[in-house]
C-alpha cells in the first residue's frame, strides 16, 4: 500500500509502515543524546508553527498551532487491530462527564506483535501537554530509546491553557474541583492499550513540579499500573500513601528552587499551596518501601549528586538527586522558562530523560524475570573517577 493523503499504511506484524511524509514535532532546538553526549540539532524541512510561551509560576503554558498531531477518533476494538502506527497523536475521549485528552509520541521502532513500554509524561501546573513536550523533548528520548511517550493534558476552565493535576495539595483548578485525575490515567491506560500494543508490566510515570506529585500520586494509588515514577521538581502531595507493593522511586531537585523549595514550605505561587520538604519526601517512600540498606553515591558528576536507598522490598529502591544550585527545572531540559521566578539554573550535567530511563529499564513491574536484579542491566553507575572515597 502507498502512502497517500487519505491512506494510512498498515502497521501488522508482517508489514512495515510508509515513511512519514511530514515533520512531526521537530522542534530544531538541542537536546541531549545520552549522558554525557553532545548537543545535538535536528531540523526538518517542513515548517511547524511558532509556538507562543505564556508562563506561570510552576509551569510554561503553550499552544500549538497545527502541531503536526493526527487527531484519534476511532477506538479499534485492541491494538492487533488498529491501523495507527508510528507518528504522533492527539486522542480525546470521556472520563465519566467529562471531556479528557491526551497526545502520543509513538517511535519509528514500534511493531504491534512486539509490546512497547509506556511512560506518561504529566506536565506542571498551568502548563499543558505541549509545553511539556517542548520542555523536556522526551520525544526524542522515546525514539532512541524505543518507548511510547504519553503526555496526558490536565484540566482547567481553558481548553489548552493554564492546565492542572489534582495531586493532592496541588494544584489549582483540577485541586479546588477535586478532579480524579488517578481515574482520568486509570481510563487513559485502557483507552492507549487499544490503540497501541503496550507492555503493561513497563508503564512508568514522570513529571514536572506538579506533574511530579501526580507521579508520586499515582504510585501510592494505582500501584497496579505504574511500575516505577521519576519525579522531577516537586514532592509527594497526598497526606495518605499506603501502596500494595514496593514502588520504585526516583527524584531530581534542585537546591536552589524557590518555587516548590526543597526544604518544603510556601513556593512563590500562593495558589499551590504548602509544599512538603524532598527529606521529608523521601523519608515516607523509604519507609513505604522497606529500604533497609545505608544509602550509597550511585552518581555524581559536577554539582549532581545522586543518592540511592537500597534493601528496599520487593526489589524496590528510592534514589534522589540533588542539583546544587538548580532551579525549578528539568535536568537536561530545553528551555527554564520560570528561571526569573523561581531562581536557580538549569542543569546540563546531568540528563533526568536518559537517566529516568535506565532507572525504568531495571525496575519493570516484579523485576526481570520476576525478580529485580539490582546493579544489572542499565543501572547507572559512576565513573570510576567521581566515586568518593569511602570512609
């Protein structure tokens, strides 16, 4: 079958799709390749639209225009039978009474037969799915990596605009008229699994500030679903957190973030609210999950330093970032829109995509082969040089 205009291609396990004939989501800016790589800059030779920047405090609020996402409107009755392959998308369905959506990266690698690992990609408050694929450029990492990449769009009285996660103490809109955002991912997931064959042991969940506490949400009540979260710039949110199972826990914070400040307290917005502390954040999860051993430097490099907590249950571990100086950004990221208002830099010596991955490929849901076998695998390790003595 040729690629037409009308056509679309077929992506069964014994064909191979039709070369894109338009750029999608080619956004010519850097990125990082892997830790410790160079910049790198990709081009396309269609134009996308310029894309407009309206930031708030905990988020960068955006709208795309055009966009280069095909719109979703047909459920296929599972993923072996569905026409949609590689490409990105836009998929709008209903959540009890109310109208969600969400976009899709899906890589050029993805085939139907072979089922592909999820990670949801939740963006900051008064941001919205766009300007966290922009922020992060996780697409990217999706492609060289082989995953799907899901950027769920939170709710607001605008459509596109100034978007939030009810995440507990946090934040706005989706906070004061309790939307259950858990629900909201619990029907994302089942509406995904038909469009695109998933791995449901690999789905893992990320985010920004407050796209971070939907992570750490997500963790103490989907457990089920969400096999391991990587929070980034915001702390655990809900008061109760009581999970069925031992869930794998990674966090980046920056020590200089005025915003969802690391010692915890009132941020520069009044409206997210009282912010717990990163220690007192990560004291609960070791407490959740079990983790007995002392914690060792598992990375450092620069002004990074990573911790990890193992002996967890399960074959959980909880391993925490701290950038020295850094602000409330995404480690590796694009752009630190907030900079003027929430202080701090934007780290470049570490990468949270590349390092988020190699932390979600150890930690699938029930380990590897049933158990997690710890320091195999893509397990970051430190160089040889930036270990620090022992005492």
């Amino acid at each position: 079958m040729s690629c037409g205009a009308t056509e679309r291609p077929s992506v069964g396990c014994d064909s191979q799709p039709c070369a894109p004939t338009t750029c999608r989501l080619s956004w010519e800016m850097a990125y990082f390749e892997r830790i410790g790589a160079d910049m790198s800059i990709r081009s396309c030779s269609v134009r996308i639209s310029k894309i407009a920047f309206t930031f708030a405090v905990l988020g960068m609020s955006s709208v795309v225009s055009g966009g280069g996402f095909e719109q979703i409107e047909t459920l296929p009755n599972s993923c072996k039978a569905s026409s949609y392959g590689p490409g990105d998308y836009d998929r709008t369905f209903a959540v009890g009474s109310q109208t969600r959506s969400y976009l899709v990266h899906v890589p050029k690698s993805y085939q139907p037969c072979k089922p592909m690992p999820v990670v949801l990609n939740f963006h900051g408050g008064a941001g919205n799915a766009y300007s966290q694929i922009e922020l992060t450029g996780m697409s990217d990492t999706a492609d060289s990596s082989g995953f799907i990449a899901v950027y769920p769009q939170g709710s607001g009285r605008m459509k596109k605009r100034f978007l939030t996660f009810n995440a507990g103490s946090c934040c706005g809109f989706a906070r004061d008229k309790d939307i259950d955002d858990v629900e909201y991912v619990d029907r994302l997931l089942k509406d995904l699994e038909k469009l695109f064959c998933i791995d449901r042991k690999r789905v893992y969940a990320t985010g920004h500030s407050n796209g971070a506490m939907m992570s750490y949400r997500l963790a103490c009540e989907l457990p089920d679903q969400i096999a391991a979260i990587a929070a980034v710039a915001g702390p655990i949110g809900i008061d109760t957190c009581d999970p069925d199972r031992p869930v794998p826990i990674l966090h980046f914070h920056g020590t200089a973030d005025k915003c969802a400040p690391f010692k915890g307290g009132a941020g520069k917005s009044k409206d997210a609210g009282h912010f717990r502390s990163v220690d007192s954040t990560i004291s609960e999860w070791l407490k959740i999950d079990g983790c007995e051993s002392k914690p060792e430097i598992s990375y450092e490099t620069g002004n990074v330093v990573c911790t990890t907590y193992g002996g967890c249950k399960g074959g959980a571990e909880v391993t925490l970032c701290t950038i020295k100086g850094g602000g409330h950004a995404w480690p590796g990221g694009r752009k630190y829109p907030a900079k003027f208002i929430c202080g701090g830099e934007l780290s470049s010596e570490i990468s949270a995509n590349d390092f988020m991955w190699t932390f979600f490929e150890q930690h699938p849901m029930g380990g590897r082969d049933g158990s997690v076998q710890r320091g195999a695998g893509g397990r970051v390790e430190p160089k040889s040089e930036d270990k620090r003595p022992e005492n």
